[in-house]
C-alpha cells in the first residue's frame, strides 16, 4: 500500500475520490448554505408567502435583520426579543427587525428555523397593523 494513499492517523483518505470534470474545474459535492444565508432565505420566504396572502399589510413596511438586539447596558430581563416593530413617522417608514441569533438559538432545526422566522414576522406585522394574525397566515 502506498504511503500517499494509506489512512495515517485516522484523518481521512487523501487524494482525489472523483475523476476530474469534465467541465473545468474541481467537483466538490453540494453543500449545504451558510447559516446566514439560510436565515436571509427563510426571512424572504416568509415576506413572500405573506405577499401573497396579505399585500396590502406590506404597503409601506421595510424588513431588516440583525445579528442579535442591541439592548441598553441597564437591561436586566429573563428574555430577549425575536424581533421589533417599529411604527412609521414623519421621516422613516415602518419598520420589522429580525434578530438570527436568538431565532436560531431556540429553532431545532432548519425546518423549525423557517416555521419560527415565518411566525414571528406576522405577529410584528400584527401588532403593528393592529390586524389579526388570521389576516396574514390563514392556516395559523
């Protein structure tokens, strides 16, 4: 057995285990997408399907998402917030923040991540419509 091909401390096989491709470049299988990039997915999948259900609840709203909430250093609560709505004025539109990092601390997985997101998009646009949750998701 070669020594170039051998499994010397349990680290793998080395070398290529695909012939190369045809199409230029190294096959590499697909992986799955960042957690970022997922969590921006799941926040458009969620402002989609509410757009198709709810347009006009849309009207006038901005999405943004955070890393984590930037709380004032006198907060002291048992929990942290998901998400902020923030009511339109005179200068700036209405506004939804997303917060990933707590939205992914209590998703167990991806599937759970995207059902969390959905969910409390439409209970900030909820509140800050002052329309029922029924309006927004009807299966909810």
């Amino acid at each position: 057995m070669s020594t170039r091909r051998r499994d010397r401390h349990q680290r793998g096989l080395r070398g290529p285990l695909a012939l190369p491709n045809p199409y230029g470049g190294p096959a590499r299988p697909p992986r799955p997408a960042s957690r970022s990039a997922f969590f921006d997915d799941a926040v458009h999948a969620a402002v989609d399907k509410i757009a198709v259900s709810c347009p006009d609840a849309l009207v006038g709203v901005t999405f943004g998402i955070e890393d984590v909430p930037n709380l004032p250093p006198s907060w002291a609560g048992d929990r942290v917030p998901l998400a902020a709505a923030v009511e339109a004025d005179a200068e700036r539109m209405a506004q939804v923040v997303v917060y990933r990092r707590p939205l992914e601390h209590r998703a167990a997985s991806r599937r759970g991540l995207r059902i969390l997101v959905h969910r409390t998009i439409v209970e900030q646009l909820s509140a800050l419509t002052g329309r029922p949750v029924g309006d927004f998701d009807p299966e909810e």
